[in-house]
C-alpha cells in the first residue's frame, strides 16, 4: 500500500502525539506514585503504632497539603482521643482552619496550642500574625520575643516586627525589621515587597532596590512589578525618564497577563499626564476598555484625551459611558458638562 506524503506527515505527528501525552502521563503518573508511596508509608507506620499520636498529625498535615481538609480534621481528631495536650494538634488545625479563612476558629486553635505548650514557636508567632491584625500590638509583640528567646534567627519574627512597627508608623524599625529579616533569610520575598513599601512612602529610591531584589526571586509576579512601576510613575517629575522605565514594567505584567487592565490603564495615564502623548493615551485606554467593559476611570480619561485632541463628540460619548457605569462619577459629569458648553 502506497502512502501520501501528507498521510506519512498525520502518522508522524500522530505518534508524537501520543508519545508526548505518554511523557506527560508518566511524569503525572510518577508525582501520584511518590505521593501515594509517602502516603503509603505514613499508612503503614500508623498501623504498626497505633497509638503514636504524632503519626497522626503528620498525616493530617499530609492531607492538608493537598487541601483535603476532612481527612486532616479526622486525623487530628483521632490524635485528640490519644492525647488532647499534644499541642502540634493545635498548630496543625490553626494552620488548616486560617486557609479555609476560617480565622476565629484559628485562633482559637493557636490559643489552644499555647495553653499546652507555651513555648511553641509556631503558635506563637502564627498566632502573633493574627494579634497584628486585631492590633492587638503588645500581645503579639510579647509572643514574638518569647519565640526569639528560644531562636535568635527567625526571619519571620523580624517580619512581623516589621509589620507591627510599619503600622504605628515607626518606619526607621520597620525597615531595620524587615532587613534583619532579609539577612537571615536573602530569598524572603513578603520582607522585600514590605520593606519597597516602607521606602517607596518616604520617596526612598531604595525601594526600587528591594522590588527589584522580589522580582528575581518571583518573575513571574505581578507585585513587585507593579509597585515598582508605581514607585517610577510617582517620582518621575523629578527624573523624567523614570516614566519610560514605568511603561517597560507595564509591558511586563502585561507579558505575563495579556488581561491586566491595570496596567493598560496606568500607561495611558502616564501618556495622558506626563507624556501629553493623547493619541497614545487613547490607545491604552482603550485596551484597558477591551480588557474590562465596566472600566469608568478608563473611559473618563479616554474621553479626556480625545478632549485635549479636540475631538469632543468621542469624549462626550465617553463621559456618558463612564456615567452609565458610575453614576456618581463627579469628574465624568464636569467633563461631559463642559464638552456640552463648548458645542
């Protein structure tokens, strides 16, 4: 039988086809063996130990990890009927419980924890966490000391000293905090982006430093570069190219989300404002429209531009449709006001 060569071309690419979905299946298939084998294993030592209470809770966490949070919940429970002071029983459901957002309950499982063993270091600064954001400062201040009593290099402790100084506003410990973090731990991406933040309020242009140091550590997130950006757009009147520098970060998010209409939206306004670049403007603003069709500010600020490019019945069809969107936009409602005068 004599073949085609476009039926000799479908076979070849048939069959890579199929080996390459076999590669993919045999590197699914070899993840699921290793966890069932971990599995497996834990399975095996709880049915020798039976009442090994710390087996139990390394399963919990086990299943935690991949999100089954009823098979962890089981397991803590059983852990509970063999020895209900054990506190990692704690910590592990604190943990379980605060990423199912469920944060009452999670505190109350760290308080728990602390009741058993007052020096576990992970409740206590787990459950410090939480006395931040109750502003419950002294509290979590203390539970922080007594964990670096036990260990002077928990870069997560200076973390969230840095969280309690940068909120009563002390930001020369703040960034002391969340640089000691660092230098415990130089891949601590929460203490870098803390630490731009703390900079970046203060028009320290060391903040573009540490988002630049949390960019390499995560490329592919879109943090850091935002606020880089932002840091840029904001302090480009006094070094002007920095709006350029600004775009180019935009163009990045936008190379790792074609959908952030943010970032489509904050270049038009750096072409509109600072550029007077209103063809430009228009252009972006647009693009942040397409990506988001209830997007009033992009609307308004396009209808704005099309002014400045004294094309006033696109801008008043702008106004109107930033209007619809948001009836109470004050500006939207001046500008089509004055669009009308002018006509």
């Amino acid at each position: 039988m004599n073949l085609r060569p476009w039926t000799l071309f479908f076979i070849a690419c048939f069959t890579l086809f199929l080996l390459s979905c076999g590669s993919q299946s045999n590197s699914e298939n070899q993840k699921n063996e290793n966890s069932d084998a971990t599995l497996a294993e834990l399975n095996n030592k709880i049915a020798n130990d039976p009442q090994n209470v710390a087996l139990y809770v390394e399963r919990a966490n086990y299943y935690g990890g991949k999100e089954n949070f009823q098979l962890a919940f089981d397991d803590l429970a059983r852990a509970k009927q063999i020895d209900s002071t054990h506190a990692p029983i704690y910590a592990s459901e604190g943990k379980f419980h605060f990423a199912q957002k469920r944060v009452q309950d999670a505190y109350r499982d760290y308080q728990r924890c602390l009741r058993h063993d007052p020096k576990n270091q992970d409740c206590l600064l787990e459950k410090a966490a939480l006395d931040i954001t109750l502003e419950n400062f002294d509290l979590a201040f203390n539970q922080i000391n007594d964990a670096l009593r036990q260990n002077e290099r928990i870069a997560y402790a200076y973390y969230l000293k840095g969280r309690i100084y940068r909120q009563t506003r002390d930001t020369t410990l703040a960034l002391s905090s969340y640089q000691t973090a660092i230098e415990i731990d130089p891949a601590y991406y929460d203490a870098y982006i803390e630490a731009g933040l703390v900079c970046a309020a203060s028009k320290n242009d060391l903040a573009i430093q540490y988002y630049n140091s949390a960019i390499e550590i995560k490329p592919n997130f879109i943090e850091p570069l935002y606020n880089k950006a932002m840091y840029l757009q904001e302090t480009g009147i006094a070094i002007p190219n920095r709006y350029n520098e600004a775009l180019a970060c935009y163009d990045q998010i936008i190379a790792i989300d074609a959908n952030a209409s943010v970032a489509y939206y904050n270049k038009g306004f750096i072409y509109l404002v600072y550029q007077k670049n209103y063809s430009q403007a228009v252009n972006e603003f647009t693009k942040a429209i397409e990506k988001n069709p209830q997007y009033a500010e992009a609307f308004y600020n396009r209808g704005l531009s099309y002014e400045y490019l004294r094309k006033n019945k696109e801008a008043l069809a702008d106004y109107n449709q930033a209007l619809a969107i948001n009836p109470t936009f004050d500006l939207a409602a001046k500008g089509k006001s004055k669009v009308l005068g002018e006509n």
